[in-house]
C-alpha cells in the first residue's frame, strides 16, 4: 500500500513560527551587540568634550612709548625672533639720568682714586720717615760734639777754670740729644713698621682691581649707555613661533609700561583640557589611558594618556561649557591629556576623549592608597 503524500505546510505558518520562536532571541541579541558597542565606544559613562589649548604669549611694552612701526598684521605667521614692532620710548627723566651719569663719570675721573689717594699718603709717611733718619743722624752727631763737651769741661770745672752754669750747659746738651736719639729711634720703628704693612696699599702699580672707584666708574658708564638708549628707538621681537591673532594698538599711538600691543598663538596644540562633570563614572588617575578622536568629516581616533588633573571641581567657562535648564552654572573636574608626536590640532579645537574604564579588581591597599593620596601644595 503505497504511503499518502505530506500535507504541504505554507508558507505563511513558516514565517509565523519563525516570528515566534527566532526573531525575538535575533533582536534581543542585536540590541545587546549595538548596546555594548555604544557603551564602548561612545563613552556613554566615561566620555568628555574636550578642546585643544597651545602656548599663547601677550607683547607688551617695557616702557611708555610711541608705537613708530607695526610690522605684522592680524592672522600673519611669525618665527621666534622676527621684528614685529618699533616703539620709540618717552621717558622725561632719561635725559636728566644721562645728564646726571656724566657729571659724576666726569667728577670721578677729575678726583684721584683711592688707589692714587694711597699712594700719595704712602709717599707722605715715606718722606716722614726719611725726615725722621736725617734728623736722627744729626741727633747723634749732636751727641757725639755734646759729650766731647762734657768730657773736655770736666776736668776744667774740677780745676775751677769753668764756670758752672758752662758746665751744667754742657751736660744738660749732651741729656738732651740722648733724649732725643731715643725718641727720634723709636718714632723711626715705629714709622717703619707700619710703612712696611702699608706698602702693598701705597705703592704705585700696585693698585687692585677691586678699586672702589673703578668699580663706581664702570657703574656708572653702564647707567650712561643704559640712559643714552632710553629714548633711542626699540625694536621688539617675537617670543614664540605663531600667529597674530589680536592686535591691540596701531602705528602712532602712544603706548603705557606692560600695556599689551599684540598677541601670538601658537599654530597647533601641545596638550588637550577637558572636564569631567558630577557624578563621575569613574575615578581618573595620571598615567591612564584615553581614546581621542577628532570632530572631522573624516574622524580621526589616536591614543594618549593623563597628564594632570585638576586639584579641585572648578566653573567651565570656555566653549566647552553646557548649562542645562535650572542651574546657574556649569562645572567639572579638569583633565590634561597630552597631545602625541605627529598629531595635528588647532588650539580651540573640539574633540571627544573617552576614557577606557578599568573593571578589574584592584588589591585593597592600592584603593585605599589612592583615596588617601594628597594633592601636593
């Protein structure tokens, strides 16, 4: 007996159990996929707006001046070094400091130094001391006629052929010149000794150069060039290599001292700041690793790592800044994140940093250590 053909099943039952039985564990598992993706990559918990900052430097001016020559323009390129301004400076008392620095510089060389001050006072207690020995050679060959005096009168006076008053003339002579040999001697030792302690002071050539005056002197022809450049003109550079951005004042005003005149911005970005707003889906450390990618047409995604954080939530006030509906303010922790070799962004520039969260366990003493770490002062 030959066996009944299958009752064909159609199709629409098909396409009824596999609604029922497949297409749910389908979309519950691509809803799962797109969902883990999104946390992933979007940085949904752990992402940031950030923005890229550079080196900025503000030109001002040392000293109140005319601003004689502007030689950039707003938006123009510049090396570290180019001229950028002329100012001539207009200071009232530079002429009267000049006027005042060779008046001295002159008095100072039409007085002698101290060195020739010492020579001549060196030359003076020579000379006393040459006085001193011929007096005291003369001294001695006084004392020498006096007791010849003395011895010839002596027996003279025995023999009652000279007077008394002759005779205590004489010797009264003789008392006074061996007085006068002692005080003569040791005023000459005297003399000498202290002209041989000051002879490395007094003689000529012998002057050092600490000299006093020569140190004055040098002082003051270096406030004589420093006064005759005060109103010469004054050529400014520039400090970094950049780009004008703003220019605060034209040819021919009058400028104040530290008044600004232009600012330079460097042309690409060497760190990146974001903020990471409250409550924060994880607890950010130096040295951590982040996603950063750029809001081109075409997206570029590069790697880079923490290098500072914030010592404090602090206000948002650039453009990263978002103040939602019933609240006055917007704040945020900051986070530094350096910028690696070779990459390419404009200071200002916005991107997105995602920090990769770490869900592995970490030992206790590290967690501890952590939550007590001091910000150092």
């Amino acid at each position: 007996m030959n066996p009944l053909p299958p009752i064909p099943t159609p199709r629409s039952q098909h396409w009824r159990e596999f609604r029922i039985q497949v297409l749910p564990i389908v979309v519950f598992t691509m809803t799962a996929g797109a969902i883990f993706l999104l946390w992933r990559h979007a940085g949904v918990n752990a992402g940031m707006p950030a923005v890229g900052e550079g080196v900025r430097s503000v030109v001002s001016s040392p000293q109140p001046a005319l601003l004689q020559e502007l030689k950039v323009k707003p938006y123009q390129m510049v090396e570290a070094g180019d001229p950028i301004a002329v100012i001539l400076p207009r200071d009232p008392h530079a002429q009267l400091d000049l006027f005042q620095a060779e008046l001295q510089l002159a008095r100072l060389k039409m007085q002698p130094s101290v060195a020739e001050g010492n020579a001549m006072n060196f030359e003076q207690i020579r000379m006393e001391l040459l006085r001193t020995r011929s007096e005291l050679a003369m001294a001695k060959v006084n004392l020498e006629r006096a007791e010849n005096d003395v011895r010839r009168n002596t027996p003279l006076f025995r023999d009652k052929l000279v007077s008394e008053d002759i005779y205590d003339l004489s010797v009264k002579t003789r008392d006074l010149y061996r007085t006068e040999i002692e005080e003569k001697t040791r005023t000459f030792t005297e003399i000498d000794r202290r002209l041989e302690e000051l002879r490395s002071l007094g003689e000529p050539g012998a002057a050092t150069l600490d000299d006093p005056t020569k140190k004055a002197m040098s002082q003051l022809e270096a406030m004589k060039s420093a006064s005759a450049t005060n109103w010469a003109p004054l050529t400014l550079v520039a400090p970094i290599r950049g780009m004008v951005t703003i220019v605060y004042r034209q040819s021919g005003e009058n400028i104040a001292e530290g008044e600004p005149i232009l600012t330079i911005n460097s042309p690409w970005s060497d760190r990146i700041v974001g903020y990471l707003r409250q409550p924060f889906p994880i607890q950010p450390e130096p040295g951590m690793e982040v996603s950063i990618r750029t809001r081109d047409r075409w997206p570029k995604t590069f790697q880079s790592t923490i290098t500072q954080i914030g010592a404090h939530v602090e206000t948002i006030t650039n453009a990263l800044a978002f103040v939602v509906q019933g609240k006055l303010i917007d704040s945020g922790l900051p986070i530094v994140v350096g910028v690696p070799p070779g990459v390419m962004i404009r200071p200002g520039e916005m991107v997105d940093v995602l920090i990769e969260p770490d869900f592995s366990p970490r030992p206790a003493s590290q967690t501890d250590r952590a939550e007590r770490k001091e910000i150092p002062q």
